[in-house]
C-alpha cells in the first residue's frame, strides 16, 4: 500500500512524526529514505516525542546507531543512520536483530539492507518541495497498511 502526506514544515513533519510515533509498538520497523535534509532526522524526532523517549534525537551518523530508552515504560527507540555503511553485512554487524523485537527501529538510508530485519515494516521516502516535506508511505504488512489508513484519516 502506498499514500503520500504532504508538511508544510519541519514543525508539521515533527506533529506528524509524534501521531505516527505514538501508534508505534514494540518490534516495529520504519526505514527513511530522502536526500540530504529531506527531514529524516526531524522526523525521527517527532517519532520520538511520540513514544515518549529520551532526547535529544540528532543524526546518528558518525556513531551510525543510537538507542534512546523510554521514559513512560514504552518501547525503546533505535535510532539507525546507515549512510556510512556499504551494505547489508555491516548492517547485520549491528546486532540489530537482537534489538528489534523490544524496540521500535528507525533507521535512515537503510532502503535495500533494512527491510530484511522484520516481516513487516513501514518505509517512508522523504523528498522536499521548498519548506514542505512530501511523505510517501510505503507500508509491507497488515499493521502498517492499517497504520497508514489510521495516519490518513486523521489528516
């Protein structure tokens, strides 16, 4: 199932990433994909403020992978920039598996290596368009075709 959400900003992107974090639960798997400041990590911290996690949420890039525990007894937030890694080995040299079933995983630039760590998951490509964010949803999996349909009746 595909959709397309367009935010105005980088503060509607934040607003809308917290009403997508707060549906999230354990053993999730969101990949980003975009450009340069396409709004992935600004995304990423209004997923964060959904779920109720420790801050701040910045790009992971030169440490390529961040885990910020909750702080309402939710889910922990993974918080994966797979930028810097060459493919899917150095991905799977994450022990991300051993993580993903208790965490909700956010990993940017993980198109092609990502996907394999869950059954179902949630891509979002971000492209800009001046100011404005255009999300599309990319959701593989029953919950994530039924999240997207939530996310979009909601708009």
């Amino acid at each position: 199932m595909n959709a397309q959400v367009r935010l105005d900003d980088a503060d509607a992107t934040r607003s809308w990433g917290a009403r997508l974090g707060a549906l999230l639960r354990r053993g999730d798997l969101l990949v980003l994909t975009g450009g340069l400041g396409a709004g992935k990590t600004t995304l990423t911290q209004g997923i964060a403020t959904g779920l109720g996690v420790r801050g701040p949420i910045t790009s992971p890039t030169f440490v390529i992978s961040r885990i910020h525990p909750s702080l309402v007894d939710g889910p922990a937030l993974v918080h994966v920039d797979a930028y810097r890694l060459s493919g899917s080995d150095e991905l799977d040299d994450l022990d991300l598996d051993a993580d993903i079933a208790d965490s909700v995983t956010v990993v940017e630039w993980g198109a092609g290596m990502a996907e394999s760590l869950a059954d179902e998951h949630l891509e979002l490509v971000l492209d800009t368009d001046g100011d404005a964010r255009l999300v599309t949803l990319r959701a593989t999996g029953r919950r994530f075709e039924a999240m997207v349909r939530t996310l979009l009746a909601a708009e």
